[in-house]
C-alpha cells in the first residue's frame, strides 16, 4: 500500500528506521532486527540508502524482505547526489520489480570529495520530480524543524515549499529534542499553506556518547532538560537507556495529543527501545484502531 493512502486509513501512524549492514550490522544480524521490529506491527519500516549509492543492493534487498516476506510496508530511501538518471532508472526499476511503492526521495549529503561532480541531479525536489515521471510511487521527502545546516531558514522554508510543489507526499522530519521546536516549524509550514502529512522523526537516545555525535553533526539541538540527564546518565548505560526511552516517550505522547500524521522512531537498529514504546502506547494505538473502525 501507498504511505499517502495509509493516512486515510488511521493516524498516526507508527514507523521505524533500520539502516543497512556496516562494521557492526552484518546483513543476517539486520535481518534478525526487522524481524523483531515486525512482531511490534509497525505500520510501516523504513531503510537508509548509503550515500553515494553505497549501500544501493542491501537497501532494496531489505525493503524488498520488509515488504515480502515481513509483509509490513516498505520504504525505500534514496538519494540523488552525484547520481546519473541511469543509475536511478535501475533502482526505479529494482524497486518497481520488488513491489516497493513508497520512496523516501532525499538529495543526500554532498560529500567533500564530490563538491564538483554533484550528477544530474542537484537538490532533492529534482528527484521527487524525476520519480513522479517515473512511475506511480508514494513519495517522502525530509524536512528540518531546526532548519537545514547548509542554508538559513527563510531560504529553507522556501526551498522546502518547492519540494512539497514538485510532488511530495509526505514529509519525514530530522530528529528533534523540543518539540516546541516542531511546532514553531508547523506553524510556519502552515502559514504557506503547507498540508502535506507530517511525520515526526523521534530518536530514543540509548547513548550519550552517540547522541552527541549525531546533533554536532546535524544540527539539531539540545535543550537543557536533555543536557542535564545526559551529563548524569551517560557514563552509565542501563540508567542512560531508560532516561532515554523515558524522554522519547514523553516527546511521543505529546506529539501524538497534536494531531500529528506519524511517529517515525529512529530505531539504530536496537529493539529493546521500540518495543517499550510500543507497550507504552498500546492503549493509545488500540484506541486510534477503534476510532478508524478497526
Ligand atoms: P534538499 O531538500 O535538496 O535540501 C538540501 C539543501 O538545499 C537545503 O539547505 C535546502 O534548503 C537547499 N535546497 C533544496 N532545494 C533547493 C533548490 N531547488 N534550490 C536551491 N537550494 C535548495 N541521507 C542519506 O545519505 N541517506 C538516507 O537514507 C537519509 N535519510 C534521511 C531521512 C530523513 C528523514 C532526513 C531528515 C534526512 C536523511 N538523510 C539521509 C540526510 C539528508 O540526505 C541530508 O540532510 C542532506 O543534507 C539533505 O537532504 P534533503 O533531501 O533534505 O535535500
């Protein structure tokens, strides 16, 4: 089924994230993380696409067990930069074959080494539109409640609202720590007439060290209340898991008393966080089933 049909259906929606195998996720050890993540009926997975293609095989491969042998709706990311329309045709193609309907369509990081071979594709907009000519796929595309590090904000709402114009169907935000922060940003998308789902990307920090990492990395903040519990927990990993768990959870519960099109949990490929926060809102979901007539 298409992600923008599943809207109609119930929200929100819940979604995980599993990236492809690296140094410390073989393939078989992937495999065994989507299985446990399927017994917890997310209403859709996601996977990761390498940058520069590099991860181009197992990212369909793992869609494509998602999708047909797990039999939970895929989503298939792709990124464009440095990529030719060849190249994309064949994934198109490879998804198409594989019944994968739903493409998270991103540009992907510029790598340093390619800032002068940027392929023919230049932004994420170009892609989305490339892929509407293409075929009949439900279409995602990312947005940043912090604003994108390249570019200000003003210029990032208006390059966002051109994304959304060349065929997005919903929107995947970055990880946010202040939910605050995402509605300030829902507020602004509104004021352009921006309709498009929202999903909200929520990450349950299981790792101090890591969390740190990643926000220096992205750009996104975070708020004092955060601070305070990773400067306790975070040479202590069992507190730190539950402090984590704990804070995300608050995030959800909020977010989803918002009206809010999907919770999109970015799992790093761990299943003990997802599968206490899909406990934790059991109730919530059984009720949203109900109310959709299920
Ligand atoms: P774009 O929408 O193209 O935006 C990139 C920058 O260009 C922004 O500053 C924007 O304001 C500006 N811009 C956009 N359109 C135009 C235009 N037409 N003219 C001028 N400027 C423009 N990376 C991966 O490598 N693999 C993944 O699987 C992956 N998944 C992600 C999932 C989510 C939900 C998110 C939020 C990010 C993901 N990323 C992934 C990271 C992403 O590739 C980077 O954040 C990248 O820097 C931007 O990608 P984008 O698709 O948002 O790009």
């Amino acid at each position: 089924m298409k992600i923008k049909e599943l809207f109609k259906q119930k929200q929100p929606t819940i979604s995980f994230e599993v990236f492809p195998p690296n140094k410390i996720y073989t393939l078989e050890k992937v495999y065994e993380v989507i299985d446990e993540l399927s017994l917890l009926k997310p209403d859709f997975m996601s996977v990761t696409y390498g940058a520069g293609g590099s991860t181009r095989r197992n990212t369909v491969d793992i869609a494509s067990k998602i999708k047909n042998i797990n039999n939970i709706e895929a989503l298939a990311h792709l990124t464009c930069i440095g990529a030719t329309k060849k190249e994309i045709d064949e994934i198109l193609k490879d998804l198409n074959k594989n019944n994968i309907e739903n493409i998270m369509a991103l540009r992907g990081d510029i790598p340093q080494e390619c800032e002068n071979k940027i392929g023919e594709f230049s932004h994420a907009n170009d892609l989305i539109k490339y892929i509407k000519e293409y075929g009949d796929f439900s279409i995602g595309g990312a947005f940043y409640p912090e604003g994108h590090q390249e570019t200000n904000d003003l210029l990032d709402l208006f390059n966002l609202k051109t994304k959304v114009d060349s065929g997005t169907d919903f929107l995947i935000s970055q990880i946010f720590f202040e939910n605050e922060k995402f509605y300030e940003f829902k507020e602004k998308l509104g004021k352009l007439n921006i309709k498009t789902p929202l999903i909200a990307g929520v990450m349950p920090i299981t790792n101090g060290k890591q969390i740190r990492r990643i926000t220096s990395m992205c750009g996104c903040s975070i708020p004092e209340k955060l601070k305070r519990i990773l400067d306790r927990y975070e040479d202590n990993p069992i507190a730190m898991r539950e402090a984590g768990i704990a804070y995300a959870m608050e995030q959800i519960i909020e977010l989803i008393s918002d009206d809010i099109a999907g919770i999109h949990i970015y799992t790093m490929n761990r299943v003990e966080a997802s599968k206490k926060i899909m406990e934790n809102i059991g109730n919530i979901l059984r009720k949203r089933d109900e109310n959709y007539g299920y």
